[in-house]
C-alpha cells in the first residue's frame, strides 16, 4: 500500500473522503481509482469506517486545498474541481514563477502564493504536485510549516511513499 496514517482514524476517514471525490474530478482518475479500490479498510472498534466514509463524502467547498505546484497537473486539476462547483476561495496554488502563478490566477480566479509556507497555512489538504527532481526539495521546505491533520497527496512520478515519509516526516501521505 502506499499510505502512512499513523493509525490516525481522522487522517485516514479525511484521505477516503478526498480520495473518493479526486477519483471522481480528475484526469487521472482510473490511475486514482486504481489506487483507492487497493485501500484496505481501517478497522476502528471492529468495524469498517470504508462504507460509511464513501456514504459521507466530505463536499470539497468545507476543506481548503492547496497545490503546490502550478504547472499542467495541477491546472487540470484545478480545473476539474471548478468545474464541479468547488468555490475559488477553496483553492489556492503555490509556484515559484510569477507568469505561471498569474496564468492560473487568471484562468481559475484562485489565490496565488510564491511562498510555500504561506499557502499551506490552514489547509486541510496540500496537493504536491512538482517535478520529480524537486520534490525532496520542497518536502524539506514544507515540512517544519506542516501540521498533523494535514492531508499530503502526490501526484509525482517515481517517489516512493517511503521517500516523502522521509522528507515530510510521519503523516498522513497519499502518493497517486
């Protein structure tokens, strides 16, 4: 499996709700799909919180998202879930160019960072969606400003879960 939780029942029902709606909103859903139907159900008290957290899908406009990470990936991601209602103030991307901030500022209406730390500040999920090659880079960066009940997914090519758990620290880390 490719998911860390720490025996963290909130983190884990979080990832199933964000999970199911990502499957549902994005380009790449069958690789998403692909990896949610190998989810094994986190066992609470003896029973499976799986159904109930599918049944009670979190509406992404109660959870701030922020992608880090402003280039192809992320638009269509982004894209995607304007296009499914989510509110622009829901949404926030961070990048280190200027132009490719203000290209998806302007096609999404969405807030645009160039600093990392300052973008991740109250969100509830963080999309790392950078170049493999910069990744451990920006996991370091990141990782003093993270907090526990964040939700990290990467859609990064070739990182490992292994990888990230390393440079974040122990968290709950989903790797599409």
């Amino acid at each position: 499996s490719n998911l860390i939780f720490n025996n963290s029942f909130r983190a884990y029902r979080r990832y199933l709700r964000t999970k199911a709606t990502f499957c549902a909103n994005s380009r790449i859903a069958a690789q998403s799909e692909a990896v949610f139907s190998n989810v094994t159900p986190y066992l609470c008290l003896g029973r499976s919180i799986y159904p109930e957290a599918i049944r009670g899908a979190l509406p992404l406009n109660d959870i701030q998202i922020t992608f880090i990470g402003a280039g192809n990936m992320a638009a269509s991601l982004i894209g995607g879930l304007r296009k499914q209602g989510v509110a622009a103030e829901k949404i926030r991307a961070s990048d280190p160019g200027a132009a490719q901030l203000q290209a998806i500022q302007q096609a999404f209406a969405i807030s645009t960072y160039s600093d990392n730390s300052v973008a991740i500040a109250d969100a509830d999920v963080i999309v790392l969606a950078v170049k493999p090659q910069v990744m451990r880079t920006v996991c370091e960066q990141l990782a003093p400003y993270l907090t526990a009940n964040q939700l990290i997914i990467s859609i990064a090519a070739g990182i490992t879960s292994a990888s990230l758990s390393q440079w974040l620290g122990e968290r709950a880390i989903v790797r599409c």
